[in-house]
C-alpha cells in the first residue's frame, strides 16, 4: 500500500486540472463552430457533445458507467458531473466514495491511519479486467 492520499490542496489543483481539461476544448471547439458558421446552437451541440465524452471518459474511473455520458451531455449538468468526476479521480488509487454494487467485488476497505477510504487496484491501474472474477 505506502502511498498516503493526496492532501486537500493537492486533490483540488488536480481537480481544477482534470475539469479544465474535460471541458475547456469543447467551449473552445464550440466557439469555432459559431464563429464559422454563424449558427449559436451548434456552440451549444458541440460543447455538450465534448461535454458528454468527457464524462463518458471519467466515469469507469469514479464508480460512474459509461452511459452516464448521456447525462453529461445534458446543458449544465454535465459540466457538474464532470466536477463530481474530476474530484474524484484526483484522488484515486484511494477512493473517498463507496463503490457500487458491481465493483464491490474488486474494492477494498482500508483500515489503520486510512480508515474511511477505499481502494479498487484494479479499477485503477489499467490493467484488462479479462482474468478477473465476474459478477453475475
């Protein structure tokens, strides 16, 4: 295990980071698009499309499922999903949120000075689930 959980500071700037990166390409992509073709809806469209990837792209990270991208691209509240996702990535390994039903399986909770927390080696270390132990 070693590793101690980012601190507050340091979570929040990779928070603050990882929401920049998720949403900041599809408001400029969304600006070029009206720009070019005078049409303000397609700014909308292409920002929550880009919105919606994002989410898609966070969510198996953050106990989220991919479809939950759909609801990213939903005006607003996909740029408040992608704040919920990115402050819980920048956390990880560690997990400070209770794992679904499904991911129970392969998460663990910890004991002694990270009391509290969870940890999912699997979820976040890239490696293919394929020779994992499947639910029903």
């Amino acid at each position: 295990m070693g590793h101690r959980p980012r601190g507050l500071l340091a979570r929040a700037g990779l928070a603050a980071g990882l929401f920049a990166v998720a949403i900041v390409p599809g408001w400029t992509l969304g600006d070029l698009a009206e720009q070019a073709t005078g049409r303000p809806v397609l700014d909308w469209l292409v920002t929550c499309g880009w919105s919606g990837l994002a989410v898609s792209g966070l969510a198996p990270w953050s106990s989220y499922r991919v479809r939950d991208g759909l609801a990213g691209a939903i005006p607003l509240y996909g740029w408040y999903l992608a704040g919920v996702l990115s402050w819980r990535v920048a956390l990880l390994p560690h997990r400070d949120w209770e794992p679904r039903r499904d991911e129970l399986w392969r998460a663990r909770w910890l004991t002694g000075d990270l009391i509290g927390l969870w940890r999912a080696d699997q979820v976040t270390s890239g490696k293919p689930l394929a020779g994992s132990r499947r639910t029903r």
